[in-house]
C-alpha cells in the first residue's frame, strides 16, 4: 500500500481546489441580475423596468426621479391584464392564455398603459 506524502496531497489537491473555485465564481455571477441589459419602457413619462416573470413588486420612476412601488400581480386597471404584463409586453394565445413577449421580436405584442383599461383596444 503506497502511503501519500505531503507533496503528493498538495498536487492532488490543488485542480480540485481551483475547479471549485471556478464553480464558486461562475455561480455568484449568475446570481447577480443583468441590470444594464435590462429592458425599459417609458409611459406617461415614466420610465419603467420590465419584468419578464412577475415579482412582488414594481419600482417605477417619474420624470422627476419620484418612484413609487405597484404590485406587478395586480390589475390596477381591471382590464384582466396583471400589471407586469401590460408593462413588459404581452400577447394572447387561446391555448395557454396571456403570455410574456418582447416588442422589440415577437408580433403581435401589446405593450399597455397599466393605468388605464381603454389602452388594451
């Protein structure tokens, strides 16, 4: 039975270590969100972050830099569209309902004020 030195656990080791690492680094990078990529849009002069799932809230920006929070599950219009929908983009499809899409590729894509029900046609 071969016993192991020292040396030979320092270079068994130290890939293991490095792989790990790695691992660590690539993990606490993807749990930081892609702020600067993030998607705006601008309503009533309101600049407005778009959400792609909902969250529990929305951060919403005036021109004069006043921000306030609505819930994103909320309807404040009663339209029957939740607010982070009408705000990131939505289509319909009869089989699965109402579904996230981004303006900018898919068409159709309804982008509404989510103040108002008569922006929704």
């Amino acid at each position: 039975m071969k016993r192991f030195t020292d040396t030979d656990l320092n270079v068994l080791a130290a890939p293991a270590i490095a792989v790990i690492l790695i691992n660590i680094f690539f993990l606490m990078l993807s749990s930081f969100p892609a702020t600067a990529q993030q998607r705006t849009v601008i309503i009533d002069g309101r600049e407005v972050p778009v959400a792609t799932a909902p969250t529990e809230f929305i951060t919403i920006t005036d021109k004069y830099g006043n921000t306030v929070e609505i819930a994103s599950e909320e309807d404040l219009d009663g339209d029957g569209v939740p607010n982070w929908l009408e705000i990131g983009g939505y289509y319909y499809n009869a089989i699965t309902g109402l579904q996230p899409c981004d303006p900018a590729v898919d068409n159709p894509c309804y982008v509404t004020d989510y103040t108002q029900w008569s922006t929704d046609g």
